[in-house]
C-alpha cells in the first residue's frame, strides 16, 4: 500500500468461493475544503477590503494625489500671474501669509509625505514577493514616518505662522 493513501479503517470481508475470504479496507474520501466565503456587497455586508488598511491607504493615497494636483495646478496659476500683473501677484501672496494658509500648508507638508511613503510602499507590494503579505505592516510604517516627520515639522512652522518666527 502507498503511504500518501488514506483509509478510514473500515474492513470489507470479501468471500471467495473455496472457503477463504479477503480483508480489504477502502480508501477514505479526501477530506473537502474549506468553503470560502465570497465578497459581499456594499448592502449591509463587507466586502473583502471595507475598513481595512488596503482600503483606508488606497483612499487616503488617492485623497493626497487629488489635493496634491490641485495644489500644483493653484501655484502654477499664480506663479504665472506675475508676468500678467505684478501688483496681483504681490496680493496674491499676501493673501498666502495669513495663519489660515499656513495651516494648510501643514496640510500640504502632510499630504506630501504620506503619498509618497505610500507610493513606495505601493511599489514594494507590487514587485516583491512577499509583499501583499507585508502590505499591512507596511501601511502602519507608513503612517508611523508621516507623524514622526510632521511631530519634528509641526512645532517650527506652526511657530513661525503663529507665532512670527524666523
């Protein structure tokens, strides 16, 4: 008999004419698998990414992109204001200096950081081998250099928007 068979150890006598009988003992099924359970819709139930960290950096990364290049497409607009009207230009930036403005320029420092820690993680998960297996891990690394970098960014801009720094 082959070691890789399973028997269930149930005998089956087997009479052959002459007086003699064979033991036999039957294969056993395999056992079946686990059902897996399929993604559910947005109706109450999960699906397969809802509230996760896949979810949650998916967002989050494609929240940064969208302000990020509205960001760009704002600067480029008033950069190139100065060749239409210097006087508008100069009220322009004036309006950039107000606490308001540098609050969302934290924004901005923030957003930075997390897209592009989170690209290169996105990186990582798509062209190493072991990492959708890490993408959780990674996501929280993320996160975790985004606060540590605006912990040591935070203090000396807000600083200097709130408090007229150098």
């Amino acid at each position: 008999m082959a070691s890789d068979r399973h028997y269930s150890g149930k005998a089956t006598s087997v009479f052959i004419p002459g007086g003699t009988s064979i033991v036999a003992s039957a294969p056993a099924a395999p056992p079946s698998p686990a059902p897996v359970p399929a993604p559910r819709s947005s109706r109450g139930r999960s699906t397969l990414y809802r509230g996760t960290e896949g979810m949650w950096s998916w967002v989050l990364h494609r929240i940064t992109g969208v302000g990020l290049f509205l960001f760009l497409l704002v600067h480029v607009l008033d950069t190139a204001m100065v060749r239409v009207s210097p006087e508008v230009y100069n009220d322009v930036i004036g309006t950039y200096k107000t606490p308001i403005m540098g609050v969302m320029e934290a924004g901005l420092v923030a957003a930075v950081i997390f897209h592009a820690f989170n690209g290169i993680r996105i990186i990582l998960v798509d062209f190493l081998a072991k990492g959708p297996r890490y993408q959780r891990v990674m996501f929280w690394v993320v996160i975790g250099l985004t606060v540590v970098l605006m912990a040591g960014f935070l203090p000396r801009h807000l600083g200097n928007v709130f408090g007229g720094g150098h």
